[in-house]
C-alpha cells in the first residue's frame, strides 16, 4: 500500500511536506517526495491529501486492561495487596487485550502501550511493552516482555499497608523492603553463577533453592530491564536515585510530580515519564504538580515522555497531553518526541515503532491539523500495515 500526497513527520528525520509512504508486510519500506515515489497510484493505495502523517503514539506509562473498563472488582487486577514484595507477578497474565479502551486507544492513534500493575506495593512486578491493536491473544501482541520492573515509592504504598495494619506504613519501611528483596536477588544470583562455574568440578558448590521473586529479579540486576519507580515528591525521587545507584540498576522516574523542584539536583539524561498532565491535585504528593514540569525537565538536561496514566486520564487522548505540555513550555518537536520516540527509547523498543522509518513497524496516524489539537482526531489510522 501507498499512502501518498501528505505531509510527513518522521520525528527521527527532516519533515517532508508532500510526500508518499509505501508498506509492505506490515512494515516501512520506503518512504520520499512525490517525486520519489516509485510507482502510479492504484486501487488499494490512499490520497492523503491535506494530511499529515505521524508514527502512531507510544503511551510511556498506563494500566490499560489490567484496570479494565467497565468492570468493578472483576476486572480489578491492577494491585496484588496481599504482599509488598510481588517482583513475581507478570502483567501478561493480568491485561485483557479485549477491554474497549484498546480500540478507543487505536482510534486516538495509540499504537503501542506500556502497562502493568499499579503502584500499593513497593515491587510490583514486571510490565509489558505491546500494541494497542492486533490479534485477541495478547501473546501476539507482545513487543518486549518483561519490559520493565515496577516499584513504587511514597503515599501509595503507605496508604494500602497503613489501612491492614501492616508493612510498610512509612517512606523507610517502603524502601527496606524493595533493598532487602534487591540484596536477595544478588546473593541469589551470585550463588547461582557459582554453582554453574563449578558444576561437575571437585569444587562444586550447592545450587540455592528454586526463588521465584530472585529469578524475576536477575535480569533487572543485569540491566536487561529497567525499575520504573513510581515517586512523585522530591524526596522518593532522590530515594529511587539513591536505590537505584546502590545496586547499579538502569532507572526511569514515572511520574516525577515534583522533578520541576529538583531539576537541577538529577543527573543529565535521567529518563522521566511525566504525567498524567491533566488533573486535579487529589493527594497530597500532587500539590506541586505543575503543567511546566516537563519543559523544566528537559530544559535542565532531562529526557522527558509523557503518559495517560490510564485510567487517570483516558489514553485516547494522549495527544492532548502533550498540547497541554506545549502549554507548559515543550516546543512542539519536544512534545512529540514525548509521546513517540523517546518512549520507544526507554523501553528498548526502537527498532519497532516510535518513528516512521524505513523497517519500523507501519504504524501510522494521519491528522488534518496539527496531532496535538485537542479539536482533531486521526482522519486515518493504520497499524502493522492495515487501515483500521
């Protein structure tokens, strides 16, 4: 298929402004100015006359599914409340691919998620990167699993175990727990490491006992995933830091309400997901949230995505928050890049999708109007390579 007479903004590359993309098997092959284009249009192809055409949106942070919509306690399986320790749990076995917000999500222009567990335990477990659209099997739809390893710092935590009388009921306890479960993991790995080196030797050591919460832990020690702690106040900011340079982990900051306040304390190029952008101040750790959080950011050296938090804020509208970044400062280049490719990059998925380039995934939006117009929604939308 060729979508062709359109505006393209390849976010990675310089802007075309009348150009064509071609795909094939549900990837970018080519993509150029009408003049480049290597073939007449036939039936099949789209005119996309006076539209521009973007990668589709990536959503940084969610819980699309796993808070499913519509349901009560039976679509609930956002919060394993019976253990603050739960590095075990996968969202794979929790999101229902069948949930209507995925197809609102594609009609936003939403092609790719990251979601998972919400943020009562201290480590919750691991997330999943995958497409807002595809088959009703959501093993079709994986992109990278596990994505990442969720931990959760601050108010959440404290408020779910305060409320059973229980583990932890302050900022300390929150963070022992989440060392200790860190500290286990290594030993753990370490021992495990030695067992292999010296198996079928005289100097054979003992192999430790089967540990479900270890093993789910080791490729976070080796840097195969990244933490993404959930910290809003400055202070479990500097504590996800702090944990996160005692065992060397690779980190993201989600949320990172009050990173305006600190900006200039976080080392350059520390990846932070702001959001949701819209809201109320309906805790306490949101009384400085602030809508030019994100400029501030990345104006002291940061690199910024931005989410939905859905169901916070709906995910379809994940171009709004952006616009409404733009409001607090971003250049719209930088907004974009928040809601594309720089999420793509975090997750480790920007061989895929995040920027319409030649072997990427064809997942493309075309708007009549600029992306971030909270008046416009894609006039066309086409994931892996089919208009939906």
């Amino acid at each position: 298929m060729i979508i062709y007479n359109i505006g393209i903004v390849p976010v990675t590359g310089e802007d075309i402004g009348k150009g064509y993309i071609e795909t094939e098997d549900g990837k970018i092959k080519a993509f150029g100015t009408m003049s480049e284009m290597p073939r007449n249009a036939k039936e099949g192809d789209i005119d996309g006359e006076g539209l521009t055409a973007y990668p589709a949106f990536i959503d940084a942070h969610c819980h699309i599914g796993v808070f499913a919509n519509g349901y009560g306690f039976e679509g609930d399986d956002g919060n394993e409340e019976t253990d603050p320790s739960t590095p075990h749990l996968r969202a794979i076995d929790a999101v229902n691919p069948m949930d209507y917000c995925f197809t609102e999500a594609v009609k936003g222009g939403i092609g790719t998620v990251i979601t998972g567990m919400g943020s009562a335990n201290p480590i919750g477990g691991t997330f999943v990167a995958m497409k807002a659209y595809g088959s009703k099997r959501i093993d079709r739809r994986i992109i990278k699993n596990p994505c990442s390893m969720k931990m959760a710092l601050g108010e959440n935590p404290k408020t779910v175990y305060n409320e059973k009388e229980d583990t932890p009921t302050t900022r300390m306890a929150t963070a022992s727990i989440i060392r200790e479960q860190l500290y286990k993991a290594k030993r753990y790995m370490e021992e495990t490491a030695e067992y292999e080196k010296t198996k079928g030797t005289d100097e054979e050591t003992s192999r430790p006992d089967y540990d479900i919460k270890c093993e789910a832990l080791i490729p976070l020690l080796k840097k195969e995933i990244k933490a993404h702690f959930h910290c809003h106040r400055a202070d479990d900011i500097f504590t996800a830091v702090r944990l996160s340079e005692e065992f060397g982990l690779d980190y993201v900051l989600i949320h990172a309400t009050e990173g305006s306040l600190i900006a200039d304390e976080l080392d350059k190029g520390t990846q932070c997901v702001v959001g949701p952008v819209f809201g109320d101040r309906c805790k306490p750790e949101l009384m400085n949230a602030d809508i030019r959080n994100a400029k501030i950011l990345k104006d002291n050296g940061m690199e910024v995505a931005i989410c939905t938090d859905h169901p916070e804020n709906p995910i379809q509208y994940l171009p709004v928050m952006a616009g409404l970044a733009m409001r607090g400062g971003l250049t719209e280049k930088e907004a974009l890049e928040a809601v594309t490719i720089n999420p793509a990059r975090f997750c480790g998925i920007e061989d895929r999708v995040g920027s319409i380039e030649i072997g990427k995934d064809a997942d493309i939006v075309l708007f009549r109007g600029s992306f971030h117009d909270i008046s416009k929604a894609p006039e066309i939308v086409i994931m892996g390579g089919e208009r939906i």
